[in-house]
C-alpha cells in the first residue's frame, strides 16, 4: 500500500468557479504510482470549497455563481457575521454546502474522472486570496 500527501498552495482567484484539475495533476505526480486507490482533496478554509462538475462548457462556471449568489444572497438583515464585509458570512454557507473535501477514484495511475468532469476551486470570497489544499493519495 502506498500513501502520499502533499500540501498545495494555489494562486488567488476571483470569486466564482474555477477548474484546478491541471493544477492539482500537476504539483503530486505521485498519483501516476497507485494503480488502483483513492485520491482525497480537502481545502484548509472556510469560505471557498470543493466539488466536482462539468469541465467542458464554460457556462456551467458562471451558472453556478449566479444561482449560488440567489440562493445565499449578501446583506441578508438577519446575517450577524458582518464584521469581514458583506461577502464574508454568504461565503461561509456556500462553503459549507458545497463542502470541503472531495475523493475521486484512481485506476492505473490516472483520476478516474468521467469525459466531462473536472475538479473545481469554489471561491465564495471577492478577495479570498491564495487557498491551500491537502492531497492524499492511496492505494496498490
């Protein structure tokens, strides 16, 4: 059995949905190794996080954005977290909705991700700045 983790530092995004399949490929090559486990992605914050969608039609990025932004709107009167801007406690809850961590299967030292899917960074902040991941990988 092999374990490996590594600790990613990417570079700030906007707000909005971004793609980061090619960036988590390519900073833990140790993934071509395992020919059959797991690959686990967790983001060490709590106002952007993770999931898995369509990588093919750029409108699903901005799709997910604006429904999001109806969904949890900002300057809800009944907010009490205020104090890190309007943004900040709308991030929060989007956060915790689309969740913190993500597992994809790995076959033959590849993601075993479908045609149209890819991994992609939910930045719920308009200036979130640098996000930090942790990546395990595991297995024969």
């Amino acid at each position: 059995m092999h374990v490996f983790q590594a600790e990613l530092k990417l570079t700030p995004f906007r707000r909005g949905y971004h793609i980061i399949t090619h960036e988590i490929l390519d900073s833990f090559p140790e993934i071509k190794i395992i020919n059959l486990g797991i690959l686990h992605i967790f983001i060490k914050h709590t106002s952007a996080s993770l999931t898995i969608n369509e990588n093919a039609d750029p409108t699903v990025l901005s799709d997910f954005e604006s429904h999001m932004n109806i969904v949890v709107p900002e300057n809800a009167p009944y907010y009490r977290h205020t104090m890190e801007g309007p943004d900040d406690m709308p991030a929060h809850i989007k956060a915790s909705m689309m969740g913190a961590s993500v597992q994809i299967p790995i076959t033959n030292g590849r993601l075993n991700l479908g045609t149209w899917q890819g991994i992609y960074l939910c930045e719920h902040r308009d200036n979130g700045g640098s996000r930090r991941l942790v990546l395990t990988a595991y297995g024969n």
